[in-house]
C-alpha cells in the first residue's frame, strides 16, 4: 500500500521541493499538500494515522503549534513528524524537543539532509508497486488531453547536480554566479522566476527576470529548489526521437533569446532582459507535449513520428499556456511570450522586438536562393541579408514584395492621378539602405543608387 504524507507550509514552492524530495525516494507515495494547519488535523481526524507529517510554516499557525496539537491526539506509537523551523534559539529548540519531533532542522537547511532522513523513514518500495503502473493509456490524443490540465513541468538540460555541488563547495558562490548557470534552462528559469513572485516572497513589483528573481529567493532557496527539480523523474526524456527535438527547440529558444537581448540593447536599452527571457521561453508548449508523450511511451505507447508531429501542432500553444497559469508568471512576461505567435492591436516596442527576433531565430524552410515567381525576367530585385549575420542588430530585415507582376512596374498604368510621375517613369522609392528618395527604374531603387551597388 503506498505510504501517505502531509506535507503543511504557506509556501507553495517549498510545498513543491518537499514533495520532490518525498517522491523521489517512494515514487509510489501518496503526498498530499496543504497551506493551513487545521487542514492536516481534519485529514487526521479522517485516517487517524499517517506514515510521515512535514511541517514547516502553516499559515494559520506556528510549526510548533502544529506539533503540540498533533501530540495532543495521543496516537500511540508517535506520529512520525518532521519539523523545518526558523528559530534556532535554545528556549524554542528545547520545546520543540519536549514534544519528540522525529527530526527537527533549522531554516535555511539543505535539501540533500531532508533527502537523507527521508531515505531512513520511508522503507523502500517493492515490485509490486512499481508494477502497477501498466494501465492502459488509450491514444495519444486522449492522453494528451488528460495532461493538459495536470502538466507541470517541461524537460531539464541543464547538469543540476553538478552544478549543486559546484556551488555547495564554493563557500562564495554569489548570485551571478547562480545566473550564469541556470540562465540558459526554460524550466529552471521559469520556476525561478515564479518561485520570487510566489505571495510569500512577494515584495515590490513583480521579477520578469532570474536577475530579479535570485535576490529574493537568495542562494541556499535557489540550490535546494533546483535539487527538487533535478530528482523529478519527468523532466528526463528517454526517447531518442524526443530528446533530439528537444535539444532542437532549446536551441532555438537560445538563439531567439540572444537575438532578442541584442535588439532590445539596440532600441529599449531597459527591457533586454525581460525580452531575452521571453525569448527563452517562448518554446515552452512543444518541450511540455514532448514530456507528455514521454510519459505516454513509458507507459507502453508506441512512439510514430507522424503522430508527435500532429501533436506538436494541435497541443504547443495549450500547454503552453497551461503552463504559464500553472507557475503564476506575471500577466507582462506572459503577454511578451504570446506576441512571438501572434500580434494585435497597438503593441509596445518588446512585443515587436520579441517577433521578429523568433522569426530570425527560426529559418524558413524555404531555400534562400529560391527564384522570384515573377513571369518578368529582371524585373524584380529582392534584397537578401548575408548569411551569418542574423544576430545583428544592425540588419536591414525588410521584407520586399516582388513588383514585377504588378501593374506599373516599369511601364505606367492607365488612368494616373493628377501629381503621380510622369508617364513612362516609375514612381519614386526609397533605398532600402541610404532610404534617399530615387526615381528608380523597373528593378527599384539599385538602378539609381549607388549603395547597393
């Protein structure tokens, strides 16, 4: 039978790091989560009995509180509690020892002690829970519309516990340092960036950034965190298939996040941060599908490529969205994410910046050296970036419609407005490049000047 913990604290995302840490040690474990200390007592009125209780900071009540209320029940044997406290005074420890906590560490702890006095209360599970998972999963649509309220998390790239471990051994790691290394993984990013915006860290404006996001959290928070992020077992993909999409996907949200930061330096010097961020993470619904069906092939699903490719299309933006209500990220970053799909209305510098750094992040599938479809041979003339230079912010992406098909290219149309050019002429264009005013001939302004030339 799989063991059940109550897990009590106001934090949401310490609620999360311990259940990590609970479920990485039984995967089969029932772990249910409450923010209010008399939540858990009702639950014990109900089962009279847990296999382990973790508490940390109700909302309505002291940990300690809670303890003494448990113990008041008189359950014999002793209810297994674990106590994760603030207050390392000696008159606050030895109450709290009075009342026979079966372990009691003091704030800010490691996540790696709570791993290791977790693995000696919870016995491991056997075979027969492991193999109760076989249930059939149906298709994979009907799977995929079943996680689509439930998905809460995308696949991991970055080597956490080495960088744990990095940072546990540096008596100095600092913030920048923290940046420097999770600042290139979506997952780790956003549940950064919603863990500071969670109402028990709260403080001021909204973090949009993992710059702002760190100082709030501070460094010990930020690793422990992480390490419940890097025991999940669902942010690994095992496929071959789907773990080559991914990395493809992650590098395209890497080269649109640098190309993004690079424009926003260029034109909105404050937000380049904001839009490298909405850049990284403007990726997020197809890496979730790819962890949804992920964990339809473990539970027996055969993975067919066609299949995934109709899944990415019908299902990337839902998730996507699904995932950003789920971590509560700001309504602004939120907003910035949506315009690399679609725009509307007045938008604000960002939104456009954000566009069109995805559209030069991710290639056409079409040639560049496709022909002009114009039926006039000479008459069309499009301008092309020099390959590499995408990461400019000094490009000329100007998108040129072809006028060779078009009446008045070269030749005037009938039925011209008083003040339009003269007959025989075509109207005047600006260079794409000096952007002088020209009377050009039927291939554009290269005709008349020079800097195209």
């Amino acid at each position: 039978m799989p063991p059940l913990i109550l897990i009590v604290d106001a934090n949401p995302w310490t609620r999360d790091l311990l259940k990590s840490l609970v479920l990485a040690v039984r995967a089969d474990a029932l772990v249910h989560e409450y923010g209010h200390g008399y939540q858990a007592l009702a639950e014990l009125d109900q089962r009279k009995r847990c296999a382990l209780i973790i508490v940390e900071r109700p909302a309505d009540c002291d940990g300690l509180d809670l303890l003494r209320r448990i113990r008041q029940r008189g359950a014999q044997p002793l209810q297994p509690v674990i106590l994760l406290s603030d207050h390392s005074d000696a008159t606050y420890v030895r109450a709290a020892l009075r009342l026979a906590p079966t372990a009691y560490l003091v704030k800010p702890y490691a996540a790696e002690e709570v791993l290791r006095r977790l693995r000696s209360l919870l016995p491991p599970a056997g075979d027969a829970s492991q193999a109760a998972s076989a249930a059939a999963l149906g298709s994979l649509d009907d799977h995929l519309q079943r996680m689509a309220a439930e998905i809460d998390a995308v696949p991991l790239f970055a080597d956490l516990p080495a960088i744990i471990e990095r940072c546990r051994e540096s008596k100095s790691c600092s913030l920048g340092e923290l940046e420097t290394e999770f600042g290139q993984d979506p997952l780790v990013t956003a549940t950064l960036i919603a863990a500071a915006n969670s109402a028990s860290q709260r403080v001021g404006q909204s973090c949009q950034t993992l710059s702002q996001a760190l100082p709030r959290l501070g460094v010990g928070f930020t690793l422990n965190l992480v390490l419940g992020l890097s025991l999940r077992r669902a942010t690994r993909l095992a496929e071959p298939l789907l773990a080559g999409r991914a990395e493809g996907y992650l590098r395209l949200a890497q080269r649109a996040a640098d190309c993004a930061r690079l424009l926003a330096l260029r034109y909105v010097r404050e937000d380049a941060e904001r839009c490298y961020t909405a850049g990284l993470l403007h990726r997020l619904g197809e890496l979730a599908v790819l962890q949804g069906v992920q964990r339809w092939c473990d539970g027996g699903g055969a993975l067919d490529e066609a299949a995934l490719e109709r899944a990415l299309l019908s299902y990337s933006l839902e998730f996507s969205a699904e995932l950003q209500r789920h971590w509560r990220l700001p309504l602004e970053l939120h907003e910035l994410v949506a315009a690399v799909h679609s725009l509307h209305g007045v938008l604000p510098k960002p939104s456009l910046i954000l566009h069109l750094a995805a559209q030069a992040a991710n290639p056409a599938p079409a040639s560049p050296s496709t022909p002009c479809s114009s039926t006039r041979p000479g008459a069309c003339s499009v301008w092309r970036p020099p390959s590499g230079n995408w990461r400019s912010p000094s490009s000329s992406w100007v998108s040129v419609r072809c006028r060779g098909d078009s009446p008045g290219a070269g030749r005037p149309s009938a039925g011209r407005s008083p003040g339009s050019a003269p007959k025989g002429r075509a109207s005047p264009r600006r260079c794409l490049s000096c952007r002088s005013a020209r009377a050009g001939g039927a291939d554009g302004c290269r005709s008349a000047c020079r800097c195209d030339r």
